[in-house]
C-alpha cells in the first residue's frame, strides 16, 4: 500500500507541477526555431535569384533567345540548347511516361505479393537514388555504342527516360494506391473486369497524382547535365536539332560552358540563361498545377 | 448461370414500378409443412457445405442453406460472426482478398459459382451488391448507372435504362433536372440509391446488400428499406444487417449466425422472419434477438 491518497481534488493539486512558464517558453523558442530555419533556408534562395536575375536581365533580350552560341559575347543566344532541352523533354516524357505508367499498374494492380515484387520495389526505390551520371555511362554503352544510335538527341532522351522512370513508376504507384477500394469494389460488383476497372475508374482518379509525378521527373531531368556530357552532348551548337538523330545541347550545358570561359561578360550570360532556365522549370510547374486542378475539378461539382 | 440479356426481360424491370401491384409481405414464397417449419421449393442460391479461409483464420465453417426467389433474406449475428463474409461468397468478391480459401459450393439456379469453368466477372453481373458505405463513382449521376450496362454490352437505349433504374431506385424524381451533377455531390442516402440504381441497371438476378443503411440516417434508411422491398417484387435480395428491427421489417427470412469460442461462424438459425422472431428454436437465437449479447 502506498502513501494514502488525498480523496478530494484540492488535496490532490499538490501532486501536480504545472509549470506554465517553462513550457510556455520552451514553445516560444520552438516557434521561434522554426521560423528562423525558414528565413534562413529562403533568404540564401531569394539571394541567389536575384543575384542571378540582377545579373542576367541586362542580357536578357529576343537576339538572346533567338541567337546561337558565339564567339562574342554581345552575339551568343540560347536557341540552340533552348531547342534541345525542349525536344529533349518532350522526347523523355514520350518515352518514360506510357512505360513508367504501365509498370506502376502492373506492380500495383497484377503482381501478386511475392518475394520477386518486394525485391523489385526495393530496386526501383533504389534506382531513384542512383547518381545520374551512371545513367550516362549506361546510355553510352548501350545506347551509343551497342545501339548505334550516336551521340544524338535520340540517345540522350533514352538516357533521360531511364533517369526518371523509377521516379515516374514510384509515383504513379503512389497514386494507384491512393484511390480507395470502395471504387474498384464497386466497378468489379457490376460485372466489369480488372482492365476496364482500372481504366474506367482506378486511372481516371490517379491523374493528378500521376501529372505531379511526372513534373517532378521532368524537373529533375531538366537540371541534369552529367549524363548528357557523359553520352557527348555538345557545348558548342550553331544549329537546332533538325531530326531526332541530330546532335545537340542543352540548357545546363550551355550554361556550364559559359561560367567555364574566362570573360566576365560570358558569366553574366550563363545568368541570362539560368533565368530563361528557371522560367521554363516555373512554367513546367504552373502547367502541372493547372493540370491537376483540372482533373480534379470534375470528381466534386 | 450464364444468360446473355435480351430486352424482353429488361422490359419486365418496369413491372415493379407499379407499388399497387405489390403482393402483400406477409405471403413468402414457401409451403407450410405440418411441423410448422417450411420448406423453400423455388431457391434461387443453394449455399452448400461452405467453409471459408482467410489465409490461416477459418472464418465461416459448414454453412449450409437456401435463399427463396424473390424473397428479402436477411443475415444477422453478431459482429465478427461471418455474416458480410459469407454474402461476399454469393458472389466471389471474396475472391478480391488474397490468401482467401473457399470449400464447398454456392449454386445459383442449380450451377456452382466456384466451378472452375465459370468466370467470376459474369457472376457479378448477374449477382449484383451494394456496399455498407455509400460509394458512387465520381462521375456523373448518369455516367453512375449507365457504366455497368455500357461494360456489359447493352445494346439498347441508354436514356432509357437510367431513366428506368433511377426510377426503380426511387431517385429520379430528385435528380432528373441535372443527371450531370457529380454522384458524390447528392445526399448520403441519395448516393446510396444512385448505387442501387446502378446495381439494377446491370439487369442482375440477384442483390446483395452490406449493412446498406448503417451509414445512414434513419429517415434515409426508411426510404432504402421501403425501396428494398419494392425491388424484391423483381429481385432476390440478400441483406446482412446489425439492426435487429429492420431484418424484422424487410425480410421474409432471417437467417443468424453466430461464431463460436473457435472464432469460426457458423450458422445458428434460419427460418421465416415472423416466427424467427416470436419463437426462436435456440436459445442463443433468443439471447441475440432480445439483446441479451451481440
């Protein structure tokens, strides 16, 4: 038995330490703590941008954007990797969109559980991490050597697909998954097969969870710059690429070149050129969004 | 089992439109016998000796009895006592869960469902289920009702069907000025006759039905009971519920199961509604029903 209970309340408040005034400060410093960590991690962003813009703008006009690359600063423009990084992802998305789609509703609606599946998932998780220049090399091996593709735009869109197909599998899955089962039951209750379910409902619902997805691959894929150097992406590019076998540039190359030059004038053009990048990524991204609210908006009216 | 639908027997759909032409409930399908027990002489589903697994669990354990044609047959017990379960046998959506095991047979119309020749996406056409929540898909009212029967190949007019199954389902007048409107914007009650609608759309033989109304609030929950026994003019329906009172209503047979120490259901009682009710043969039958456990 222990020491005797007080039975009334007031002869038990003894036994309890509020401490108003410590937790009270301990969550002000945590507030505090926090916002700090934001105005820290914003404010380097915010610097680093309008250094960049600061920097660029005066660069920035139409013979910039319409221009090649050249020997003189006042006459170099960014059309020919602007053309490149364009066709480059649209070519990546072509290819790693359909694949990573169909593998996610494979792993996620058909494959039975099984130590095969587990040992997948982990792998494809583990892609995702892998650094992107062992993309390059691979792309080289197979692409440009085994296939014979070269070193064109062709090779390096395969290459990119690669890079983000287990980011694009990864996500879509996590898609699949979010859409209850109550759908899928009740599709399969009137009758519909497995296919027509996932393509009448479990699909149609994933949309906006896949669309984000693929954005952020898409992002990710258009900053790389190892795995095109590796396979031979060009730094010096006078033309756009007429056909799919042509070689060709892109934006972070383009940029990497011009900080690697010694004239000053060439680092404020690689600022030009990290604005025009960071507009195109914000209007991939803005595209996203409104891509999403619109699938979304026909699920509640 | 497998039937290819023609229009002759969906025209037969508008004759449980007439609620006067309605028989009285109190006359189910069945012949008295002298011990006062009867007898089904038309079943539709034949449960035959089931035992279920869910991987290791055996969850339903020698389960054996016939649902009439078009009769309401209600299935209670207590929680955990295989009831749902067994109604997911009916039609195979048992088969959705992995590790699940069934032994045993279910004939519907003399054939077994677990027949390895028989596919179990045609015996969910004709074996139809609403679920214990509401689950419209998120897609027009229209589209709602008109996908089954688009996936099923209906050849006929699809105005019609989805005028005729929103009818049936005692929707159409709230909804036949916007069918356009989201199934996910309606009234939780709402939603779950837009998934009846649905359901009978697909011109099925059989309903079965997942605790439809423990979502509801009791003034939808009258509206689907009402509605359950108008559709049984035209449907066989089977009902799992854990409300005692409206098994009492709507049903002509009940049927109680109840697991055992083991955790395996088995089925306790089964019989006509009204003597089920005021004169139970098991005692744990008349523990149950006068809320003595469950």
């Amino acid at each position: 038995m222990a020491a005797e209970q007080p039975t009334t309340a007031a002869g038990r408040a003894h036994l309890f330490r509020p401490n108003q005034v410590l937790r009270g400060s301990l969550g002000g410093i945590f507030i505090v703590l926090g916002l700090a960590s934001i105005v820290l991690a914003l404010g380097m962003l915010v610097y680093l941008v309008l250094d960049v813009v600061l920097r660029g703008a005066p660069w920035l006009d139409w013979q910039f954007l319409t221009s090649f690359d050249s020997r003189f600063p006042a006459r170099a423009g960014i059309l020919a990797a602007l053309a490149g990084t364009g066709l480059m992802m649209a070519m990546t998305l072509a290819l790693a969109l359909p694949i990573g789609v169909m593998a996610a509703i494979y792993l996620e609606e058909y494959a039975r559980e099984s130590w095969l599946k587990s040992f997948i998932q982990i792998n494809i998780s583990n892609l995702a991490g892998v650094p992107s220049i062992i993309y390059g090399l691979l792309g080289l091996t197979i692409f440009v050597r085994q296939l014979g593709l070269g070193r064109s735009i062709l090779a390096g869109a395969m290459t990119m697909a690669l890079l983000v197909l287990p980011v694009i599998v990864v996500a879509t899955q996590e898609a699949l998954r979010a859409v209850p089962s109550s759908i899928r039951d009740a599709s399969l209750a009137l009758g519909a097969t497995k296919s027509q379910t996932i393509w009448h409902h479990v699909l149609p619902q994933a949309v906006p969870g896949i669309l984000t997805g693929n954005i952020l691959a898409a992002s990710r894929a258009i900053g790389e710059t190892a795995p095109l150097v590796t396979i031979g992406a060009l730094t010096f590019v006078p033309f756009t690429p007429q056909s799919i076998m042509d070689r060709f540039t892109v934006l972070p190359i383009q940029i990497f070149n011009w900080t690697s030059k010694p004239q000053a004038e060439f680092h404020d053009l690689a600022a030009a050129g990290i604005v025009v990048l960071l507009a195109v990524l914000l209007t991939m991204n803005s595209i996203a969004i409104v891509l999403r609210q619109r699938a979304g908006g026909g699920r509640r009216r | 089992m497998v039937r290819v639908s023609d229009t002759s027997a969906t025209d037969g759909v508008l004759g449980g439109l007439m609620p006067d032409l309605r028989p009285s409930i109190s006359s189910p399908r069945g012949v008295d016998r002298p011990d006062g027990r009867d007898e089904i002489v038309d079943p539709v589903i034949e449960v035959d000796h089931l035992d279920l697994w869910y991987g290791r669990k055996h969850a339903v354990g020698d389960v054996s009895l016939s649902f009439a044609r078009k009769q309401v047959t209600a299935l209670i017990g207590p929680s955990g006592c295989g009831k749902s379960t067994l109604l997911r046998c009916i039609n195979r959506m048992n088969d959705l869960i992995p590790g699940v095991r069934v032994q045993g047979a279910i004939r519907v119309d003399g054939a077994n469902i677990y027949d390895r020749s028989i596919d179990p996406v045609e015996v969910r056409r004709t074996i139809g289920m609403v679920f214990q929540k509401p689950n419209p898909f998120p897609k027009s009212i229209y589209e709602n009702v008109a996908f089954g029967a688009r996936i099923n190949g209906y050849r006929g007019n699809m105005d019609e069907l989805v005028e005729r199954a929103l009818r049936q389902a005692a929707l159409w007048d709230e909804v036949k000025g916007d069918l356009k409107k989201s199934g996910l914007a309606l009234s939780g009650g709402q939603q779950q006759r837009l998934c009846i609608a649905r359901t009978i759309a697909v011109n099925p033989d059989i309903v079965l039905m997942d605790e439809p109304t423990s979502a509801l609030d009791p003034i939808a929950s009258q509206r689907i009971e009402d509605l359950i026994r108008e559709l049984a003019e035209e449907f066989t329906i089977v009902i799992v519920t854990h409300n005692l009172q409206q098994a009492a209503r709507v049903s002509d047979r009940t049927a109680f199961m109840l697991a055992s120490e083991d955790g395996v259901g088995r089925l306790v009682e089964y019989g006509r509604t009204d003597e089920f009710f005021t004169n139970p043969k098991d005692d744990r039958t008349e523990a149950y029903i006068t809320g003595r456990f469950g």
